[in-house]
C-alpha cells in the first residue's frame, strides 16, 4: 500500500552560512532537507536512466529516495576536493584494470613494485594495492559446512548424554551447524529442481508459442493478442504470468532460469561440498591467528575471466568510480582511492583473513574500510572483534552490510558485528552496519531482502538494482546490502576528505543524525502482512542524505 497524504516538502530553518572546516573544504550556503512525509510519490515507473542513478537522487526534487548525491555536488561540493581518503575494500578482489577504476586504485608507494622484496617492512611483499589473502583460492564451503565437516568425526552418532561437560558447548555448536547445512541443502536441491522444471515447461510453451507466431521475441501485447485453445491457451498463460512477472522478453527470461540453475549447481558442488577443500592452495591453517605468511600481491586472483571479481568491482565503483570522466558511472566519492584487500572467497570467508585485512587496512593508511559479507556462523569471532577495536584505536571507521536474508538482527546474530552476545552494548563506536532500500518510496521503501534491527541496524541506504562497475570494462545492476554498505562508505569517505579533524565516531554519528526519516509504516522481510514503523528499524531511523550529512559535518567540531 503506498502512503496517499504526502504534499510539496517543507524545509526546516532558514539558511545556514558557515565556515569550512578543512583543506579544501566548501562553504555551505544550505538548508538541511526535513520533513519528507510531506513529499509525493512517484506514480510512474522509472526510466532507465533514473533507475542506473537512483542512488545519487534527491527525494524531494526527484520523489525517489536517493542519498542526494547529486544535489550535495551541485549546491555544496561543486569543484571542491579535500585530501585524499583511502577506503579499502574488503571483498572478492577488484579490477584493477576497469577503465572507470584504474585512475582510484591505491598505490604504496613506499614499496617497489616486482622485486620480491618487502621494502616498506610491513610485513607483506610487493604489496603495491593492497593484499590477496585468499592466494590461488576461489572455491569455499559455508560456514556451517566447514564446522560440520570439521567435528563430523568427533560427534557424529553421539547423543547429548554421551557429551563430556567440556565438550558440550563444542557439541551443541556441532549440531547447530548440521542442522543449518542440511535445512540450505534440502532447500537448494528443491530450488534447483524447481527451476529446472519449470524451464522444461516454459520451453515447451515458448516452442508452441513462437511457432504459431512466427517470431521468437513476441511482445505482452502480441501473446495476449494470440488466439488460443486447450493446451495452447495454457502455454499462453504461463507466458502472460512470465512476461508480467520476470521478463517481457521470453528468450532473456530463459536465460536468467538457466543462471539461477546454474547459480544452485555452483552451491551443491561447492558450498556444500563435504570433500572440497577450498583452503589448499593458499597453504596455510586458517584457525591459527599467528600463521600470517600467506597470500600473495596479486589482488585480482587467478581467475583469468575476473567474474570471481565482480562483487568486489561493483561495490569499488559504488565507492569511487571516477566522476564525470564521460564514461561509465559516477562514483559517491570525488577524492577517495581504493585499497583492494582480497578476502572474500566464493563461500564464506575466513575469521582470520578478515581480522588480517581490517589489520593491514589500519596500519596502511586506510581512514574507511567496507566490509560487503557477512555469515551467521563464526568459530573465531573474538579475532575479528579485536581487529574492530584496533581499528577503533586508530580512528578508522568500518561501514558494513546488514545482510540479505530479510531477518531482524535484534533477534538473529550475523558476523561481522560491534557487539557480542556476553555484551550486548557496542564494542566500539567506529561500526556502522547498513540496511537496503528499494526506489520505490512509500511502503515498498525498505528492500524486501534486507536486514533490520531497531539494535543492529544503524541506517539504510539505497541497495536494490543498483549500477556499477563490473570486471572487464562493463557495468550491471546488482542488488544487497552489499550495495547499500559502499553508498554510504563513499559519504563517510567524503566526509573524511573535507573535514579531515573530524572522528571516525564523529563521521558515524553525522551520517546517522543527518539522515532523512519518514513515519510509514513499511513492508520488511519482503512480507506484505508484517509491516513496522521505519523509525523503528534501525538505531537512527534514518536513510543516509550526503546533502544533509556534510551540513551537519560543517557545524561539527
């Protein structure tokens, strides 16, 4: 249902002149967006070129709920530029080589490309942007595959009354994992099945179809123009439910079933794969914290194709693809450079190379860091905590992704986090964890597969179909709170350039006090009967607004 009583927006106060607070800094002659629930809705599809800039929209003068990217360059930020910020972004690696990055990617330039030396002591060689942690690895369990595998041989067949007192909560843990890993196996052989046959029967409809319209790329109004009886008229339904519901274009929807089929035979053979042993070609022991002589340089992997690259290239771009250099997409941030740390396999990543990246980002230069993963099992969580709290020490601020399984994380743990179930308050004040939202502003505002949690979740910000930068000098539209988590790391990383004194606590708190709220109730979870108040979602109640936050940045000291 979408909210019916919205006017033209009113804006609170009257302009505010005020000093920059750092090198480079603008001069902000502005009035801070307020009072939204007095906006109208958007009654019309969005074209395609709003939907590939959504993000950059401004609410009030587009009605579509961006993070007025491109108002903050038009009015506040213009030709400004403040200092460098480095962002490192934890993930599946980079493309270092996309002609939208490759003038962003950071540089070290205390070590000497190639020769095999480690010239800046650091501990890492020839780490010339960033580090590869994963090495030749690609292929990974999840989680609860690895700690099931890993204590099969120990517990396997055992009742609870067998258990020694220590080995208990060993034991309990074993049987949360088993039980996690056979319910996401059954369900991804069902999916599998499920996808399969119905290809079979849309290829069959699609056959009779195109046959008796003589073309292949039939259009709504042709097929519901088509004449039809018996098993015809069946075979035409189906098509009229695909083209209203996945796909105009019957042969294009074909394909997106053979990647979701594809998409679930690729988990089978490795997610959930008990004899893969994704970990071998790096060579080291991931449960041992002190074992770090491993990896390589090479931040793009060993793939030769760099699609293992995309989720990592797409979540740069969103960051810091280079603005208005007539090509591709523009990036949030004006003056920010990646860091690539590789870390992120296909599967879940390890608690160590984690901890090790936030580490390496830290003592690097790194002033933000993304983090776009995250899982519900973690034998280690205390390496990841602490590398969290080094960053904390060193005025670094991690923005993270809340996760994609429409799940309320006051009542779900995910890791990475800032809190711990013996200490339910923060850790540290340099976590910022991130919802999705959709474009569609009114109850369909919050993503349906995004997390939330009046505790966990600190703010949305736009993350469904959202454009950027892919391996190989492409762009496509991918969607997740990994999306959402670099949208507002560019802000912070904005924030950072212009105003360089402040905090990384400070930079959290204006990105969540200047974001816009509305008092609709949403839709979360993707479920039509269980809406809540958005204000209720996440700590701030709040969508990020890089107009409102550098105002708010300006006034800060």
């Amino acid at each position: 249902m979408k909210i019916p009583f919205l006017k033209p927006a009113l804006l609170m106060g009257s302009a505010l002149v005020l000093a920059s607070c750092g090198s480079g800094s603008p001069k902000i002659v502005s009035t801070p967006i307020a009072n939204i629930d007095s906006i109208p809705l958007k009654i019309t599809d969005l074209t395609e070129t709003q939907l590939q800039g959504w993000g950059g929209a401004d609410l009030v003068n587009d009605t579509i709920p961006g993070m007025s990217v491109d108002k903050a360059y038009s009015e506040i930020i213009k030709n400004n530029k403040g200092q460098k910020t480095i962002v490192a972004v934890i993930d599946s690696g980079v493309d270092i080589e996309h002609e939208d990055l490759d003038g962003v990617i950071w540089t070290n330039t205390d070590e000497i490309p190639g020769n095999g030396k480690d010239d800046d002591n650091n501990g890492y060689i020839d780490d010339m942007h960033g580090w590869n942690f994963l090495g030749d690895a690609v292929e990974e369990n999840m989680e609860y595959t690895r700690i099931y595998k890993r204590l099969k041989p120990k517990y396997e067949g055992k009742s609870a009354s067998s258990i020694s007192t220590a080995d208990r909560a060993e034991y309990i843990y074993y049987q949360e994992a088993k039980e996690e890993y056979e319910k996401e196996y059954a369900e991804t052989v069902q999916n599998k099945n499920q996808y399969e046959q119905i290809k079979k029967q849309l290829v069959a409809a699609h056959q009779a179809v195109s046959s008796q319209l003589g073309k292949e790329d039939y259009t709504k109004k042709e097929l519901n123009e088509m004449e039809a009886t018996g098993q015809l008229a069946q075979y035409k339904a189906m098509l009229q439910q695909i083209q209203n519901n996945v796909n105009e274009n019957i042969p294009e929807a074909l394909d997106e079933l053979d990647e979701g089929i594809d998409y679930y035979a690729g988990r089978l053979d490795t997610h959930f794969n008990l004899e893969l042993d994704g970990r071998a070609p790096v060579g080291d022991d991931p449960y041992d914290i002190t074992d770090t002589n491993y990896g390589n340089a090479n931040v793009m992997g060993p793939s030769q194709d760099k699609e293992d690259l995309k989720h990592g290239t797409h979540v740069a771009g969103i960051i810091a693809a280079e603005r208005n250099n007539n090509m591709g997409i523009n990036g949030v941030a004006n003056n920010a450079e990646i860091m690539v740390l590789r870390a992120v396999p296909d599967g879940d990543e390890y608690d160590k190379d984690i901890a090790l990246a936030i580490r390496y980002a830290v003592d690097n230069g790194a002033k933000v860091i993304n983090t776009s993963f995250g899982k519900y099992f973690s034998p280690n969580p205390e390496w990841v905590t602490e590398a969290i709290q080094y960053a904390a020490e060193n005025d670094v601020l991690i923005v993270n992704a809340g996760g994609n399984e429409g799940l309320n994380l006051d009542e779900n743990t995910v890791y990475p986090n800032d809190q711990t179930p013996e200490a339910p308050q923060e850790i540290s004040d340099n976590f910022l964890t991130v919802g999705a939202l959709n474009f569609d502003y009114g109850s369909q505002l919050v993503a349906d597969f995004s997390n939330y949690g009046k505790t966990n979740i600190d703010v949305f910000a736009p993350g469904t179909k959202i454009w950027s930068t892919t391996p190989n000098n492409e762009y496509e539209y991918l969607q997740g709170t990994s999306m959402a988590s670099p949208a507002v790391a560019g802000v912070a990383a904005i924030i950072r350039s212009f105003y360089p004194k402040l905090s990384a606590a400070q930079v959290k708190q204006i990105i969540m006090d200047s974001g816009l709220t509305t008092n609709a109730n949403v839709i979360v979870g993707g479920d039509r009967s269980n809406t809540k108040d958005f204000k209720e979602l996440s700590t701030s109640g709040k969508m990020v607004n890089l107009y409102n936050a550098l105002i708010l940045a300006s006034q800060t000291k």
